[in-house]
C-alpha cells in the first residue's frame, strides 16, 4: 500500500511507506536497488542522484504506475533503434511493478509479524505466575544437583514436539490477519492509491479468499474465542502433567533425603511454623483482652452450599465426613495445607498419619474426625465452638490455614438444641471479625440467590469487601436449572448480591455422589466448563473457574495478608509480654514462673513420694495400730455379748460352752469382716497422716485441693481383696481355739489385759450411774448444782437397791417381780413414785459395777493361779476361766493384726500406690479436672506468661523465616 506526499524524499524509491496494520517503514536511496537508482535518475532528468526533482519524478511515477504489465510489440517500419528503446522502457516497467510488489510484501510481513506477537503477549498473560513454584524446590536440592541422573530427568521432560505444539498456528494467525485486515479496509477512507492497492490485491485473491471474506463477523469472532479456550485448556492440561511429573521428582528427591543423602535437618515449612502459633492462639485466654487477629481463610456458606466439597478439591483428598442434607460440621475444623512429598493427614495431638491415597486410611480419617466433633458437643447442645485442628500435606498443595465452620441454618429443626441457630451465627462472627482474616463465603448456585443467608451476614462483617473472596457452587446445575444464565453473571460480577468482595469464583465440586474420586471431579470440572456456554459466551472468565484457580488465588490472598499483619501481632504480644511479667515480679518475686502443667508434675512428685513411705512404716508400728484399732471396734462385743453373760452363770462348765459358742458365731459372721474394715480404715489414716506431715514441711497450699482429690479417688477406687476374708476367717478361729497358756508371762499379760479392760468399763460404768443420780453432796455445796427431780428418783433408787446389794451379794443379774414390788413399795414409804422399768434399769447399771468390782477382785486372787492352772488343779476359788478367756482374745488380736500387716505390706499398699498413679495419670490427662484442683491468680498468671512468650517467640521465628523467603 503506497502513499504519495508532495514533500516526500524521492518519492520513486526512497520514500516508501506502509500503512499495512499501522506500522511505516522509511527506505533511504542508497539502499535501493541500482536497477531502482538508474531508473529514478533516468526519468527525473537529475544528473545529480544526492537531489532528485520531486515533482518531476512523481509525474513519472505516477505514469509508470499505469503501465501495462506486458511489453508491446514494436510497430512495423521501425528501426532496430526503436525498438531497442521500447524493449528498455518494458524492462523499467517490469522492475518497477516488481519493486512495487516487494514493498508490499515486505509490509504485509512486517504487519503479520507484529499481530502474532502481540498475539503471543496476551496468551502470555494469561499464563499463571511460576515465580510462585520458587517455594516448591528447597535448598539442598541445588546440593543434589550433582547426585541426581541428568539422563533420567530429561526423559521425564516432554518431548519437544509435544511443546511445540503449545506454540501458535501460524497459518492460523494469517488467516486471522486477512480477516481483520478487510475489516480494517472496509472502516479505511477512501484514498486512491489505498484502493488501487486493495484492488490489486483482491484482484489477486481467488474464489475461497472471497468466500471467507463474505462470512459473518460473529461467526468469525466465535471461532477465534473458541480457538482461544482449547489453547488454553491444552496448555492446562499440559501444565498439570508437567507438575504432576515435577510432584513425581520432587518426591524422589525427599526419598533420597529420607535414605541418608541429605544428612542436614530438612527445616519446618513456613506454613506448619504459622499453624503452631495458631494453635496455640486458639487455647489462649488472656485476662489482657490479647486478641487473635492473625490471618487464616474462614470458610462460610449456608448449610448444604458445598463448603465442605471445596475444601476437599483445594486438600485434593476427601477427607471430611458427608450425609445427605443433615449437618456433619459439628465444630470448627483447622485445616492446615502443605507441601509434602506423600498425600497424608494427621491431627496435632495425635501421631498416626492417614495415607490419603488409601480408601482405608480416608474412611478412618473421616469416622475420627466425625467421632471428634461428636465429642467436643456437650449434652444438650448441637455445635461446639472448640476447633479441631488438622495438617494435610501433599505434593502440589497451596500452602495456607483454613477454618471450616459449621453451616449457616434458618431454621431450627427436630432434634437441634434451640440456640443452634445463634451459636452458629456466634460462631461465625467471632472468626470473621478479625480484621486480617480471609472470609470465603459458599453460595450454591443450585438454589436460587434470594435464599441466602451468608451473603447478609459476610457483608456485615466485611462491608467493603476488602478480604472476601466469593465463591459459587454447583455451576453445572445452575446453568442447568436457571432460565436465564445471565444472573451467574451478575453473581459473578458483584451486582446481584449487595456484599463485595476481592474476587468472584465458580466452581463443580462433583455430580452430588458421596463416591466420586477427586480426579473424576476434576475432569468432570474440566469438561463441563470447555463445553459450558457460560464461558464461550464471555460470561465467565477464564482465571475464574476451577478450582485450582481458586486455590492459586486464595494461597495469594492468604500470604499477602500474613506479609502485611503479621510483624504487628508479634509487636502486640511482645507488649502483653511484658506487662504479664511486670505483675509476676511485684506479686511473686521469689517464686518460679511454673505454669498449671509444672505445677501437676510437682505435685505428682510429692504424692508419690508421701504414698512410698506407706512402705518404710515399719511392722510393729502396723501391728500396734492395727490391735488397738480392732479391740477398740470388738471389746463392747466381747464384754456386753460373750463374758458377762457368760460369767453371770456362776458355773465354770456353762461359762466355758457358753464362751465357745459366742466366739464361734462371733467368728463365723461379723469378726473377718470387721478386721478388713480396720485395716482399711488404718491404710487410709496413715495415707492421710503422712500427706498431713509433709504438707507441714514448708509445703505449697496450692496443692490442697489436689491432694485431697487424689486422695479420696484413689480410696474410692481401691477395693479389698475379698479372698483375703476367708483366709482370716479359718486364723481367727484356730486363734480361738486354743486355750493352752504355756508360760507365766502370758498368763500374767492376760491377767493385766483384763484388768485394764475391766476397769475401763467400770470407770464408764461409774460414769453413766453418776450422770443418772446426779452430784452428790460435794458437788452440790462446792458447785451450787442441785439434782433434777427425775435425778433425785433416780438416786433413791439406787440407795434402795445398793441396801439390796449388800444384803444379797451373789445376787444374780436380774431382778425377780417381787423384788421389783418390793423396790416399789419401800420408796412411795418415803414419798418417791417410781415406775418399774426405771428400777430395772438402775438395778443393771448398779449390778454391772458390782460385777466388775468383783471380778476384779478375782483377777487379782488369779495372779498366783496360773501353778494351779497349769497342773489343772479343780479349786472353786482360783478358777480363773475368765484369765483364759482373755487370753483367748489377746491372742486373737496379736494373730489377727499381724496377718493384716502382711497383707498391708504384702499387697494393699502397693495396690494403692498404684491406684494413685492411675488417678495422678487420669488428672493428668484431663486438662478441665487440673484446672479446677490447681487455681489461683498465681497460676494463671503462670500460664498466660508461659504461652504469650511462647507465642512471641514463635511468632519471631516465623517472621525470620518469611523474610528469607521473600
């Protein structure tokens, strides 16, 4: 295409200019060429070639521009002169029209070339960032270089013909041109020269070049658009293998690592050193008002909107437990995503690792994970706030914190606790109220966008939409369902909803089967969106659909937000820091920083410690305590049921029978049993006695409440061992059995042991005859105290009854009617009304002293019995049958403590000892029950100090990494 300009440098050659596609090209005389300067000097009549007459030389131009293309034949009757001057004229001619031709071929060429690089550019910027993949090759990969087969990585590349065919068609592209270059010519002005080039040029076009010039522009455009997607769903395709091969080398390289290659300690990734720090922000409770305004990506939506099945597409596993319609997220579920070589889950307090590309392995996670939540809801309620956190890793995986939260409901429905629906909101709004926090709100686009409940709820908590990212489910289904796919559109855009955000995303998350591998889903994403109209008809863009892209988008989003807020929450914890530590030093300057789980182990410590001293008690100790204890539990027994009315029956054969059955039922029924429970009473006041001694020993009181709880559980849970009853049953009795004294010592400790034991009673007999008579003269003149008249009977009635006594020592134990009778009448004489129970309850009180009086006398003639028991002398005064008796009894006290010393010793204090680790482990392990035994300003001061520079630290550490890494 040539243009003329009056002013243009020689115009014949040295100034061409192309207007083909907007670019010129200026062409100086000295590189034309010389056939091109002759012809130019020759028809301009300029002898000087530096100064060419313009005019002139356009003249002729112009003229030879009209020339016919064929050289004429030369008339007849010319000479050969003639004809040799028309034969040089044609040839001008024909290298004019050919320079003519060049030109315009060389700007033709030039104009395609630059459309098909502009071409390339924009293809170009469609393509993702791989400045972003740095991240996936570590450090001491560089290191392996060497180590690694060179051969064997280039055969894992692809072959160059399958990347040369990612390069554009270039018959393609000149089609393209001509299209566009006659809807150029067609919108161009009409210049002369232009059409007269056009002209020529579609002179030479042929018959197919006018059939596609005459096709509609609409159908056209269509066929570039879908040229476009199929060049970039080819290059997707291309790039997923590439990576999946990249994911492929990459974890042979970390296997090479595992096997001893690499012995340097790979580091812990960016991202697993972020999620520590918000675990340890999500059991943080700060009396400071600290709040958590770290980032993470909260995922919310309606119940049933698909947040669960875009989790599992960004995790690429599915890994999150599924019902039909019924709400599965009971709780906040942490998901932390890394890069890693193997496709494995594993929760933070617990080792097991879930292999993700085993159907066992992902059925397991997913029963843990719903047993996990069921758990953490409380009787009653229907969602719990408390988080479960979880770590994917996998090769490919973008790097970020999710939080999936429960569904937003509506209603209330059967089988819910009635604040479900608020509890949700709460929920939601105390993750989504963190200024730094991503918020990925879920629509389904299966429903219609008027049902919504999260779009009101994101915009209130984000008004601006500055850290939403929205996202739209089940596209298939709404372009399906929808009668005018417009409105994906404008969901898509922001202008049917009133909330904004960052970014606008649509996705298939599936055909709805809980079956589908996440592979399928991703072909059947693939597919449905080459084929979808929606963006063929440009109401979707490319970079919004998939949801690799929102993946891609949302790790960006994620870590822009970390880069910018980051290095501020450290600085806010660092000030909480040190004013938790200021306090600490004014309150508790001579005391360590020991936190609640410190505080247990030195607790622990001492109990165990206190619970093995059980051990060091030595046997006599045992023994001593266990004797006294079960005669002080059996002597009213023995005194009230076997020897008085034994000895009341003043016959040395009827005491004997009488005291052999007593002692044999006695034995039978209540003796094994009562043994057990002293002994078990004596086990636990020692228990306590030595918890009691050491707690004096400068001892903390912040482990009262511990002690005493672990003390009491461990009692509670400590039984007998029941054998052990009839064992002591069969000792006890042949204890009994025996009567044989076989020296004076034993003979003289039985008699002290029944003297002790008589007057014990007879002192507490004295004691209730005085407390039923009253004070007696003494008291009274001494202690102004007078007798009640019920006392004043009372004592009347012992004097007539003492009167009766004297009279009738051996008198027996009871009282005859007419004695009674007697009694009676004797004291209304003196002006006294008695009734007759009261005389026979004086009477045995009274006959009990004077029993004991006497048998105490008769202790004392036994002291030189025992020669005559020992030679079974028969003499009515020395027949010390009651010594025996007692001896019986001591002997049976002596065998029995030291059978339950054994068994003490033997068997039941370290069966306590371990009760108490078991109790001291179950504490342990129960965080609730350690905070409400260990409390105190004291120690929660400890532990907010402990995790805020936990967290600083962590936090500082994190900080340094990410600078290394930008």
């Amino acid at each position: 295409m040539l243009r003329v300009g009056s002013k243009a440098a020689c115009l014949a050659c040295r100034n061409l200019v192309s207007t083909n596609m907007g670019v010129r090209f200026r062409v100086p005389l000295q590189k034309l060429h010389p056939l091109s300067r002759a012809i130019h000097h020759r028809y301009s009549g300029n002898t000087n070639p530096q100064r060419p007459p313009h005019r002139t030389a356009a003249r002729y131009f112009t003229s030879m521009s009209r020339l016919p293309m064929r050289p004429p034949k030369p008339p007849p009757g010319s000479g050969g002169r003639n004809y040799q001057q028309q034969r040089n004229f044609w040839v001008a001619r024909l290298a004019a029209r050919l320079l003519k031709l060049r030109y315009i071929l060389l700007g033709t060429a030039v104009g395609g070339g630059y459309t098909a690089k502009k071409t390339y550019e924009e293809w170009k910027d469609l393509l993702p960032d791989f400045s972003e993949y740095n991240w996936v090759i570590p450090d001491f990969v560089w290191e392996l270089s060497e180590q690694i087969d060179l051969d064997k990585l280039a055969k894992a590349l692809p072959e160059i013909e399958e990347i040369a065919k990612l390069l554009p068609d270039l018959d393609k592209i000149g089609e393209n041109f001509t299209f566009l270059k006659s809807l150029l010519s067609s919108e161009t002005s009409g210049d002369p020269a232009l059409k007269a080039t056009d002209s020529s040029a579609t002179g030479a076009q042929d018959p197919s070049d006018r059939q596609y010039k005459k096709s509609s522009d609409k159908e056209k455009i269509d066929q570039l658009q879908e040229e476009l997607l199929r060049t970039q769903l080819k290059y997707q395709r291309m790039l997923e293998r590439l990576e999946k091969e990249n994911k492929e080398l990459r974890k042979v390289v970390l296997q090479k690592d595992d096997k001893g290659i690499h012995q340097r300690k790979v580091k812990k990734s960016l991202i697993d050193m972020y999620s520590e720090v918000l675990d340890i922000l999500s059991d943080y409770d700060s009396n400071y008002n600290t709040q958590d305004h770290l980032p993470r990506v909260v995922v919310v939506g309606d119940q049933s909107a698909g947040k669960t099945s875009v989790l599992e597409m960004i995790a690429q596993a599915r890994i999150f437990p599924r019902g039909s319609g019924e709400m599965m997220t009971r709780s906040p579920v942490k998901v932390t995503l890394s890069e890693g070589p193997h496709h494995v889950a594993l929760f933070k307090d617990s080792g097991r690792e879930f292999d993700l590309t085993k159907e066992e392995d992902l059925a397991a996670l997913r029963r843990e994970i719903e047993l996990r939540m069921r758990k953490s809801v409380k009787e009653g309620q229907t969602v719990s706030s408390e988080t479960i956190s979880l770590s994917v890793k996998g090769p490919g995986i973008q790097r970020m914190v999710l939080v999936d939260l429960p569904g937003v409901i509506s209603t209330v429905t059967t089988g819910m606790a009635s604040d479900t629906k608020e509890t949700i909101f709460s929920i939601s709004k105390a993750y989504m109220q963190n200024p730094n926090a991503i918020i990925l709100c879920i629509q389904d686009g299966s429903v219609d966008a008027e049902r919504s409940i999260v779009t009101d709820l994101v915009s209130q908590m984000d008004p601006q939409g500055k850290r939403t990212i929205f996202v739209l489910t089940k596209v298939d289904l709404a372009e399906k369902n929808l009668a005018s796919p417009s409105r994906i559109q404008q969901i898509v855009e922001g202008k049917l909803f009133p909330m904004k955000a960052l970014g606008y995303f649509a996705v298939v998350t599936g055909k709805g089967s809980s079956g589908e591998s996440i592979d399928s889903i991703k072909d059947y994403e693939e597919d449905f969106f080459q084929n979808s109209r929606l963006l063929r008809d440009g109401m979707l863009k490319a970079h919004q659909v998939t949801t690799k892209n929102l993946s891609l988008a949302v790790s960006d989003c994620f870590w822009k937000m970390v880069r910018e807020s980051v290095e501020q929450q450290a600085d806010v914890f660092k000030a909480s820091r040190f004013n938790l530590e200021t306090e600490w030093k004014n309150n508790y300057p001579r005391l360590r920083e020991l936190d609640r789980n410190e505080l247990f182990e030195k607790a622990k410590n001492e109990i165990l410690d206190e619970v093995i001293n059980l051990s060091q008690v030595t046997p006599q100790h045992w023994e001593a305590i266990l004797q006294k204890k079960l005669w002080e539990r059996v002597s009213t027994h023995v005194i009230e049921n076997i020897y008085l009315p034994a000895a009341q029956t003043m016959d040395s054969g009827t005491f004997n029978t009488t005291v052999d059955i007593k002692l044999k039922q006695w034995t039978d029924k209540q003796l094994p049993h009562k043994a057990l429970e002293i002994a078990w009473e004596t086990l636990q006041d020692e228990f306590a006695r030595f918890m009691a001694e050491y707690k004096g020993k400068d001892q903390d009181d912040i482990f009262d409440k511990l002690k005493e709880a672990v003390k009491d559980e461990s009692i509670k849970r400590h039984k007998w061992n029941e054998r052990a009853m009839d064992s002591l049953r069969v000792i006890q009795h042949n204890a009994l059995e025996d009567r044989s004294i076989t020296d004076k010592p034993q003979w003289d400790a039985a008699i002290q042991f029944m003297e002790e034991t008589l007057q014990s009673r007879l002192k507490d007999t004295e004691s209730v005859i005085r407390d039923m008579v009253g004070p007696d003269w003494k008291q009274r003149w001494l202690n102004w105290q007078n007798r009640t008249p019920d006392q004043h009977i009372r004592n009347e009635t012992k004097n007539e009854l003492e009167r009766l006594l004297k009279l009738h020592d051996d008198h027996t134990a009871y009282l005859a009617n007419d004695e009674v009778t007697t009694v009676r009448k004797n004291l209304e004489g003196r002006g006294v009304e008695v009734d007759p129970v009261l005389i026979k309850d004086t009477w045995h009180q009274l006959y009990r002293r004077h029993f004991l009086q006497k048998a105490l006398s008769h202790c004392n003639l036994c002291k030189r019995g025992f020669y005559y028991y020992q030679r079974h002398f028969v003499d009515s005064e020395l027949e010390c049958n009651d010594v025996v008796l007692f001896w019986r009894i001591q002997r049976m006290l002596v065998i029995t403590a030291n059978t339950l010393r054994q068994q003490l010793t033997n068997t039941e204090v370290r069966r306590l000892e371990k009760n108490v680790k078991e109790v001291l482990d179950d504490f342990g392990e129960d965080m609730e029950k350690k905070t409400q035994l260990i409390t105190g300003r004291r120690v929660q001061l400890a532990e907010d100090l402990k995790k805020v520079r936990e967290i600083q630290e962590k936090l500082e550490v994190f900080i340094e990494a990410l600078h290394k890494e930008k």
